[in-house]
C-alpha cells in the first residue's frame, strides 16, 4: 500500500510539474516572428505608394480628415482628458494599462462615476495586472454609480495561457467622437510638467475626426473579448464628419496578429532617407530592429534615439538595453538619455513625412506580448510638431557616446549582459 500510494504522489507532482511547464513555456517562449531580416528600402516615406502600401498592410485604412492635438505631460493631458469626459452626453470607452492610486486617480473615478449616474453609457477596462496597484475603493464608487468595470485577462483556468499577454492600450473615446491616445497612465506619477524627478515627462494625443472611430473599435475588440458584449450603434459610432486636415490610420496589435505593430514599424524604418527619430521609455531592439536601424544608417540616415537617463523606473530594461548600443554607436547613431526625470514618451518620426504615437514601445514585451495600440499620421505639419517637441527634449538629454560605452567597468558590463538574457520579457 505504501508503495502505491508513493507511486501514485510522484504522478500527480509529474502531472503538476507537466502542467506548469507547459504553462512556462506557453508564456516565456518567443512567439514566431513573420520577419526576421531587414526590409530593404523601396520606398521613401513622402512617396504616395507608401501611404497606400501603409493602409493596405497594417491597422485601418488611411482616413483623411483628422486633428490631432499634441499634449505635453500631466498638466496639460489630464485637464484635456477630464474636460473631454466631463461634457460626455451618450458613451465613454475607457482602456489603460496603468490605472494606480493618488489624486489623479480619484478625480477620474469621480468624475466617470458622476457620468454613470447621469445616464451616460460608461466602460472602464483594466488590465489586470496593470491596476493591481489600483485602489479598490475606487473601483467600488464607480461600480456603485453604473460604471462597468472589468479587468481584462485576469489569472483563470481559462486565461491561464495568456497570462503574459496584457493589454498595453491607452484608449479613451468621448461620445464616439473625441479620441485620446498615447503613453500616460492614470497616476500621480504623469502630473505636472516635467520639472523634477517626481514628474514624468510624457505625450498624450487628442484626436477628432473620422479616425476615432478606429479607435473605438480597437477597444470595441478587446471589450468583446473581455465581457462578451458587442458595441454597436450609433452610441458608439455615429457618423463622424472632417474634423482637420490630416490623414490619419490606426494600427492596433493583439492576440494572434501582434507581429503587426513589428512588420509595420519596420516598414516605416526602411522608408527613411534623411532622419529617424525615436523617443521610447523602453527600447530593447530585437536583433532585426537593430539591423533595420543599421541598414538605414548606411544608406546615410540620420538617427536619434531619446531614452531615460538615471531617472527612470526599470532600471533592469536600462541595462538590458545599453549591452546592445556598440553596434549602434559604432555606426554612428546617436542615443541620448533624459536627465530631468522618467521620460515615458513613444513616438517614432520618419523624415517629415510620418510619425507613430501611442502605446507601443521598442521591446519585445511591446512587439511581441502586448496589445498595443499606434496612432499613423501623414502630415508633413504633425511632423514637424513632433520634432519640434523631439528636439526640445533633446535640449534636457545628454548624448551618450561610443566611449562611454567601451570604457564601462566590467561590473556594468556583466549586468548589462545578464539583464539582456531577459530582453525577451522586459
């Protein structure tokens, strides 16, 4: 009986150990990537080809007729944001990430919980793991006033296998006609103006026109997934009419179809001819974003990239990222670090034909796990404002060079090299 019963314990702990493997590698193992080499430049970003071969590949198709509005940091994004809900009359759609505690967090809950109660349609989704931090009683006083709150993905049997996949979209959509989009969070953290450390630096887009009703559908998507309720009608998507002059796509990755936001970046990159710039909080290029860089960098590119200095609030991503600047560096790309405080900015700028804000960083995490969600302008106008905002924050970065690099002790080195081994989850 003894041996039975021992016979029978080391089966269920092979079962266990089985299962949970299975579930390690379902999360941790690299999902197979579509590309994985360089594009090569056919096509320049100013060429029209290159807006309809953009529309017909990646996200919706090229919708003329937007604005969108660029805010800097907490002080001028939130009060937007806020101003935007406060004059909701039929629906709001709410999806983030990062949904934490603080003033910030209360005056949003407040303020969806008052649009509840006075009939308007009110849908909040959070990540679940993004707003562990949350506080619950806000979430309670919202539920109370009718908001439909709903975590997305949390831990299930059923859920179990994606549990590394997040939602990493900020969408904010007012009436079906007023769209927000970009990298802040719902914090204290994002307030104020980017003066000190205890103010991150950060963009947020406001965006009319008939462009967010992509937007809308993007969190229509994931709300489907989540409570299994479609949105439709006129609530949710009313006849949008030109609200601007530019011409505008969404691009939104997510299960199944993640590589998207990839095959489109690099499309984006190999149609430069003069200057990329690119602002991330986070950048851990895969070995085929490194060479789509490299490869534009010989055809004589101009690049930029704008990352955190010190200050920032992943420190194991900073030093994962920094083992793989020598080639970068070597060939003449320059990467410069914020110093004022966590500079959280996604945006990408190719010449002054295109740019890309939104959610998405340049990591794996962002290309490969996430659901993300990039606003695509074409507008040599919004451009330019981008690189205006880019080279002013170039203004506070300083420049990190190739014999910064080499001449790091071999301390630096081994935790640069032992934190990139996780490139792949960070």
């Amino acid at each position: 009986m003894t041996l039975l019963k021992n016979r029978l314990v080391i089966a269920v702990i092979s079962a266990a150990l089985g299962v949970i493997g299975w579930l390690v590698a379902e999360n941790l193992i690299p999902e197979r990537k579509d590309l994985d080499a360089p594009l090569p430049h056919h096509l320049a970003a100013s060429d029209p080809q290159f807006r309809l071969s953009m529309a017909a590949l990646f996200g919706s198709n090229l919708l003329p007729g937007n604005r969108a509005e660029t805010l800097n940091n907490g002080n001028a994004i939130f009060p937007a944001m806020l101003r935007a809900l406060r004059g909701a009359t039929t629906s709001i759609s709410f999806e983030t990430y990062i949904y934490w505690r603080g003033d910030i967090a209360e005056q949003f809950a407040e303020v969806l919980a008052q649009k509840a109660r006075e009939g308007v349609s009110v849908k909040v989704l959070l990540d679940w793991v993004g707003s562990i931090p949350m506080d619950e009683l806000l979430v309670e006083r919202m539920q109370e006033a009718g908001v439909s709150v709903v975590r997305f993905r949390p831990v299930t049997w059923s859920t179990v296998d994606k549990v590394n996949n997040r939602t990493h979209r900020k969408i904010l959509v007012v009436d079906g006609r007023i769209g927000f989009t970009g990298g802040v969070g719902i914090g204290d953290e994002w307030n104020g103006d980017a003066r000190t450390a205890a103010e991150w630096r950060d963009t947020h887009y406001r965006i009319e026109g008939p462009v967010v009703a992509e937007l809308q559908a993007a969190f229509a998507e994931h709300w489907l997934e989540a409570t299994g309720e479609l949105l439709l009608g006129n609530r949710f998507f009313p006849a949008l009419e030109p609200a601007g002059d530019q011409e505008a796509q969404v691009v939104a990755s997510s299960t199944g179809q993640r590589s998207v936001m990839h095959l489109m970046l690099m499309t984006a990159l190999a149609s430069a001819e003069r200057h990329i710039r690119i602002g991330t909080p986070y950048f851990v290029p895969d070995e085929t974003t490194r060479r789509q860089l490299l490869e534009a960098r010989r055809r004589g590119v101009e690049i930029d990239i704008l990352v955190p200095g010190e200050r920032t609030d992943a420190r194991i991503v900073r030093k994962a990222s920094r083992h793989l600047w020598g080639e970068l560096l070597a060939a003449g790309i320059r990467i410069h670090e914020f110093e004022p405080t966590m500079y959280h900015c996604k945006l990408v700028v190719v010449d002054e034909a295109w740019a890309s804000v939104g959610s998405t960083n340049i990591d794996d995490r962002a290309l490969r796990l996430n659901d993300e969600v990039n606003l695509n302008v074409y507008s040599l106008g919004f451009a330019r404002d981008q690189i205006a905002i880019f080279n002013a924050d170039l203004q506070r970065a300083r420049r990190y060079t190739l014999e910064q690099w080499r001449s790091r002790s071999m301390a630096q080195k081994l935790t640069d090299w032992f934190a990139s081994l996780f490139r792949s989850q960070i």
